[in-house]
C-alpha cells in the first residue's frame, strides 16, 4: 500500500487537500471519484519500500500503540460520542481529523480513515490498515460493534480500557523511573567532580609531598573511566540488552516455555497488568458476540515485549484447545498465568453462561490488584533509591573533604 496526497474539487466547486492510501495511482482516483470528488492531482508521499521482518514488525507496532495509548483513548471517546448524538461516522471522523495539529499522526491517520469509510471500506478494516495504532483485538471489537450496531458502545469501550491501562503503566514507568533518574545524578555529580575540583586539590596535596587520600583516587579514577569510556560502556549495555531480549523471546517463543527460576524474576505487577489487560480485552470481545477461540487469537497478538511473549504463546495453545473442544478454564492451565482462583472463576462463567460477566468483573479485580502491586513497588523503589543517592552524596563528599583536612594539617 501506497500513501498519496491529493489536490480535489467537490460537487459545488469547493477545493479539498488531503491524504489516502491505495495500491496505485488509478486505485486511489477511484476511490476519490466515487465519493464524489473530481481529482486534479494525486502524488505518492510514502510507500512500504523497505521489507522488515513480521515479528519485528509487529513488536514496532505495538510500540507505537503503546505510546499512543492516551491520545488514542481521547479520539475514541469522542468519536463515540459524536457518534451517539447522531454525527455521522465519516463526518464525525472529519471533524476529529480538523481539530488536530495539520501535522500531527493522529491527524493523518483519522483523514486516512475517513478517506476509507467515505469510500465504503467499513471501520474495522480501516483500522486494520492502520496496524501503528490499532491492534487486532480492537479490531475485532469495532468489528463486533458494527454488526451488532452497537458501534458508539463499542468505542466507548475501547477507550476507557485504554485510559484504565495508561493509568497502571503509567504508575510502574514512574516507579522505574525514579530511581534511574537518582542514578544519571548521581553519576554526573561523579564525573563533574572527578574532571574539576578534586584534581585541583589531589595536585596541592602532590605539590605538597602528601599523598592523597585512596578514597578520592578512586573517585577520580571512576570519573576519568566513565568521562573516557562512556560511549563504549553505553554500547555494551545496549548489546546486553539486545542479546538479552533476543534470549528471552527465544525461551518465551519455544514450546517448554521459561524455567521456574526465570519466571519468579518477573514481578507480580507486571504479571498482572498483563492480566488485566487481557480479562477487559476478552470481555469487550465476548461481549460483543466475537467467537472466544477469535478473541483469543486477537488478544494473543496484542501482547509484545519479553515478558508478554510467554503470555502470548500460552494464548495461542489455549486457542488451539478451546477451538479442539476444550472449556477455556480447562485449557488455561500455565500456574505462572493463570492462578488457581482464576481459573474456578472462569469455570463459574462458564457454567452459568454468563462469561463476558465474569470476564468484567475479573479484570476489575486484577486491575485493583494491580494498583496494589503497583504502589507497593513504588513505596520499595523510592526509598531504596533514596537510600543509593544519600549513599552516593555521601561517598562524593567524603572524597572532597579528605583532601582539604590532609590540606589543613600541611598548613
């Protein structure tokens, strides 16, 4: 698919500028002509030139989504409420696209969904082409809305599970983040005294005949070695990262799964973020009368990242069996996933028919606990890294006074 930019003229002789996706140049004035439009110029603006690999791909993709979680979230809920109060679905598309920055993405993707609904591609698939910021699972549901026509209700639904997630990841970014913030301090503190000050002073105790104190030594030596050495330490970092992700989505992607060892190294309130985000991805699906073994597939490729893949193979054996014949209760047998209250839960929803509901409430209870898990951990992190910073404060101040007493006695 091809990105074009066209120069048009409606029925009543007005001028349109906007922006489509078509295979060629002759697809696109189609498209623009059957809406109505008399084309005067159509030009490609971007093309998918560059062939990435799909699972690269697809991990690219719900890094945007995730980054986009809340301006996402925002559109959603307007466009059902526009929709709810009578707007058209393109019109109200249209009006979202104006009101945003000329050149925002949000304000190329909505034009390029409204170019697709006015030409008569339903809304689901045009988000589906739009895989940077629509994941199959809310495909489905907008599918599911549509043939329902409960499309409004649909999105609403969309948008206040994604504003519920931003708040949980929200909370455990800011908890991560503290405590590195504390360390690139601390860090620079090292290396601004280690390059100025205490060579200064290590000189006048050497002038002096007085040997500097090892405490200091060492401190400039640290300094000196990460003012030298930093883009090279940086790049080895990196490459432990890449080496270690490749390493993880290897065991997560494989059919024995992670080791006990490695899966007690992931935090419960990562776990169950995860959870709950699958609990409301599951119930906004069965609720709108989309399959469970299509829901589950759907929701299977929404999770990403090293710890998600596991969550992700696992979702994908539970398809197979459910769609073998199998109860969902029965097929979600992984103990690190699925705990043993969850699954007697879920076998209760299915008993009494009543699964969507049981869904609902299940994911309110894993997202409560994992607020809980959450706020734990950041209670941990800040004094802990509070506690790192004092310890580095003091480790650089006691290298700057050791000198000056030594400086003392030589006076």
């Amino acid at each position: 698919m091809t990105l074009w930019r066209y120069k048009a003229v409606t029925a009543g002789g007005l001028s349109r500028k906007g922006e489509l996706t078509a295979d060629t140049a002759v697809s696109a004035r189609a498209s623009l002509r059957r809406i109505g439009l008399t084309v005067l110029d159509v030009r490609p603006v971007a093309s998918e030139r560059v062939r990435v690999p799909a699972s690269l791909s697809s991990s690219l993709h719900g890094v945007l989504r995730g980054r986009r979680r809340d301006a996402k979230a925002e559109v959603l809920d307007a466009l059902a409420t526009l929709l709810a109060s009578g707007v058209p679905l393109a019109e109200g598309l249209g009006t979202l696209a104006g009101s945003r920055s000329k050149r925002s993405g949000m304000r190329r993707m909505l034009l390029q969904v409204e170019d697709a609904v006015r030409s008569g591609t339903p809304l689901a698939d045009a988000f589906e082409s739009q895989p940077g910021w629509f994941d199959p699972a809310e495909v489905a549901v907008v599918r599911a809305g549509q043939a329902r026509g409960e499309l409004a209700h649909a999105l609403r639904s969309l948008a206040d599970r994604h504003t519920r997630t931003g708040e949980l990841v929200g909370k455990l970014a800011s908890a991560l983040a503290y405590p590195a913030i504390v360390a690139v301090a601390g860090i620079a503190v090292v290396v601004f005294l280690s390059l100025g000050p205490l060579p200064r002073l290590v000189g006048i105790l050497e002038q002096a005949g007085v040997e500097p104190p090892a405490l200091t030594a060492a401190v400039i030596g640290l300094g000196e070695l990460i003012s030298r050495w930093w883009a090279i330490g940086l790049a080895m970092i990196g490459s432990v990262v890449i080496l270690g992700a490749w390493a993880v989505r290897a065991i997560s992607t494989s059919e024995r799964g992670w080791p006990e060892e490695l899966r007690r190294l992931v935090p419960q309130a990562v776990r169950g973020m995860a959870l709950a985000r699958l609990a409301g991805e599951l119930q906004s699906m069965t609720r709108l009368g989309v399959p469970l073994t299509e829901a589950l597939r759907a929701a299977a490729r929404t999770f990403h990242g090293p710890v998600a893949l596991s969550l992700r193979t696992n979702l994908e054996r539970v398809a197979r069996r459910v769609e073998a014949g199998e109860r969902l209760s029965q097929a979600l047998d992984d103990p690190h996933w699925f705990a043993d209250d969850m699954r007697r839960l879920i076998e209760a929803g299915e008993t009494a028919g009543e699964l969507p509901d049981l869904l609902e409430r299940l994911a309110d209870r894993l997202e409560r606990r994992a607020t809980r898990l959450t706020d734990r951990l950041a209670g941990l992190i800040e004094p802990a890294a509070i506690i790192m910073l004092a310890a580095m404060i003091g480790v650089v101040v006691l290298s700057a006074v050791l000198p000056l007493l030594k400086l003392r006695e030589v006076l």
